[in-house]
C-alpha cells in the first residue's frame, strides 16, 4: 500500500488516468497493467482514477471497484492512486471510499454531489461528513462543466481547516477564480492542482503546484518535466516543454466541429501507442475517420519529439526536483 498522501506531498503530475476497455465494454486488465508502467516510468507523482477522463459515471459500481483493485495492484505502491468517489448517492461514494482504503489507494477525490442544484452550505456539510467517514484523505474536486456549480474560494478556505481534506483539483479553466482560491487557501498551505493543461503554467504562476492533466496519460515525461521544471526555476525547459502541450492539445483534441473530444482522443492516442485500444463507454461514440487517421499521424509526431525533449532535459530536471525537499 502507497503511503496516504497528504498536504506536502500532493503535487506534481497525477494524470487522469482513462478505463481500458475491451470492444464488449469489459475492463481490459492486461491494457491496465500497461498504462500504469507507462504513466509510472514517465515520472508521475501519482495516479487518478474514476475521474472524467476515466469515465467514472458511465460505468457499472462493480467495475469502478474492479478497476480500482486492478490499478492498485499493478501499481504496487510505488506511486499514490487517488480514486474519485464522486457520485449522486451518499452512500455509494462512502462505500467506494472504503473498498479503495481495502485496496491499497492513497487518497479520494469528490466533486460533491451532482444533478440536483445544492447550496454552497449544504456542499460544505456533505465534504466535513465524507472526510469524517472516510479512511483515506480527501481532495476537492472543482469541476463546474459537469457539477452545475462551482466551489466558493471562501468554503474552500474553511474546508482546509480540516486536516483530513488535504486539496483541491480545479478544472474551472478559469484563471480568476484559481488565483481567488489560491490566496484564500493560502495560509494553509492547501495544494492547489489543476486540470486543464492548457492554463496550468499560468496558474502556477499564481501558486498552483500541480496537474491532473490528460496529455500526461501519453507523455508523463513531457508532463511531469513541465512541472518539475518549472518548481526547478528552469524556464527555459517550461517553454519548451509547455510549446509541447499546446500543440498536443490543439492538434489532437478537437473535431471538425470545434467540439474537445479529450476522453475519445486520448484514447485513440493510447492506441496508436500500442498500450490500450481506443473504446469509450456509451454515451460517447468513436472518433470519425478523419480525426482517427489525423491522432495517428501526429502522434508518431509527437512521440519523436517528445524523445528529443526528454532525452536531453528531463533526466536532469527530474533528478535535481526529486532531491527537493
């Protein structure tokens, strides 16, 4: 079992790890096995699973249990596996609470419950009691686009009171709001990580410390180089390294209609590398032609210069962040 995380130590690059499946809609375990060495031996400082990009809502409970025994056991506590509980059923997210401490994960993730439109104060009550029945550590979940609502920096500040809700990932993309919660969280010392990898160099220049990034589930090196580079004082590798994420971001996530499809495209990426196949959960459907053969071509693209990258610059800055106290 990975040591419980805590305030000091979540940080860095934890990508949103996706749900291998297999075309019947069963979990591919042997898919699993590989993500985790590829995301592990990229440098990550943790995984997290049942999340958006790992279409946690869109599968059954007895494969989100499934699927946290699987990943927990390939990773063998050699990095944490934070595991999102969120749901719309108390109970159920307690329940999951309890099966991911029984296997072996570092902490839990919640967005609250959503659905049905909750005020600022009742949300407050629902964290204070999931932290209180919980084994694991929570982390914050602010994610606006899927929830309807948005985490008050204020109610944030007065959660970080409670030792047991160790931080916050945001995925509002909103630059505002995340330097708001930076300062009001603040005297805590309440990590903030971020979800949109597009805004984190941004938003750690506002006192951000991480990423729960979906381009870090195919390049973790690249990935975790830009946030390792960036505590390091090395700005020179964070522009070339966040050049890298902008490009991947805007050449593989959108379709001919401007839609982001990120959970498909980051799927049919993973393929084209060889370490899942690209099946998504209904109700998502599969990437047209077009932008399937267009994810082939430039991920050989990037795959080349993301060995270009990392074969000069990120063993050096990986190594001189991993001696930092």
């Amino acid at each position: 079992m990975a040591e419980l995380l805590n305030r000091k130590n979540l940080r860095g690059l934890i990508p949103p790890m996706v749900t291998p499946i297999q075309m019947d809609g069963g979990l591919d375990v042997s898919a699993i096995g590989r993500l985790v060495e590829h995301m592990i031996g990229g440098g990550v400082s943790g995984i997290f699973i049942l999340g958006t990009c790992g279409e946690g809502n869109a599968l059954s409970y007895r494969k989100r249990y499934q699927f946290v025994e699987f990943v927990c056991e390939a990773a063998r506590g050699r990095v944490p596996v934070l595991v999102s509980v969120s749901d719309t059923s108390y109970e159920e997210a307690v329940d999951l609470a309890e099966h991911a401490y029984a296997s072996g994960a570092a902490a839990i993730v919640s967005t609250g419950p959503y659905f049905l439109p909750v005020p600022m104060g009742h949300l407050e009550i629902y964290f204070e009691r999931l932290a209180e029945e919980s084994r694991l550590p929570l982390v914050l979940y602010n994610m606006p686009g899927c929830t309807k609502f948005c985490l008050d920096p204020a109610t944030v500040a007065r959660l970080a009171h409670n030792p047991k809700i160790i931080g916050i990932k945001d995925s509002s993309g909103d630059l505002k709001y995340v330097e708001q919660l930076v300062q009001a969280v603040k005297p805590h010392n309440f990590p903030v990580l971020i979800g949109p990898e597009e805004v984190l160099v941004q938003a750690m220049r506002l006192g951000a410390v991480g990423g729960v990034n979906g381009g870090g589930v195919l390049f973790p090196a690249v990935y975790a180089a830009r946030i390792a580079a960036f505590a390091a004082g090395d700005m020179e590798l964070v522009d070339r390294t966040d050049r890298f994420v902008q490009r991947f971001s805007k050449q593989i996530f959108p379709t001919s209609t401007g839609r982001m499809a990120v959970i498909e495209s980051l799927k049919q990426g993973l393929a084209t590398m060889g370490l899942c196949q690209p099946w998504v959960l209904s109700p998502l459907q599969p990437l047209d032609g077009e932008h399937r053969h267009r994810i082939d071509r430039k991920i050989a693209e990037f795959e080349i210069e993301a060995a270009e990258i990392c074969s000069v610059c990120c063993p050096a800055i990986l190594v001189r962040e991993s001696g930092r106290e």
